[in-house]
C-alpha cells in the first residue's frame, strides 16, 4: 500500500536574522506534524535535499510529537555581466 505525500507538507517560514545582511545561507523551517509517519517525513526531507539542494542544519522535537526542522541552502550571488 502507498501512501502520498500530503499536499502542504507543513507550515513553512523562512526566518532571517536581525543585522546580518548578506547571509551565505538561505533558510527555511519545516514543521512536521505528529501524525506524519517517520518514513514518509524521511522521504519529504530527502526529496528536498536531492531536488531543492538544501541541507539539515537542526531538528528538534516539540512537546506532542511534532517535529521541527530547519534546512539551509547556499545562496548564489551571481555578479552582472554588463555595464549598467
């Protein structure tokens, strides 16, 4: 039997820190909720690492069961190729 992937896999925010502009990383925060089962929020996060490039940097374990998860990816800074 295969189950699929929820539609919103979570409430997604992608937070920033005060004062520090040009940050080398681009983040982003998943919230998995308690009744997503560890395969398939293990396939979720693998799905986001092989097509969107981003990497865990920290997990944690809510109070209930649900999870958090924050995923960082290199930003791209890409310097114009003509004269403005």
């Amino acid at each position: 039997m295969t189950r699929s992937l929820p539609a919103d896999p979570g409430h997604e925010i992608s937070p920033t820190l005060p004062g520090r502009r040009g940050s080398a990383y681009e983040w982003r925060v998943i919230t998995i909720d308690r009744d997503m089962t560890r395969s398939d929020a293990r396939a979720m996060l693998t799905e986001h690492a092989e097509y969107g490039r981003w990497e865990l940097a920290r997990s944690q374990i809510l109070i209930g069961g649900t999870r958090r998860v924050w995923l960082r990816r290199r930003t791209m800074r890409v310097d114009r190729s003509d004269a403005a």
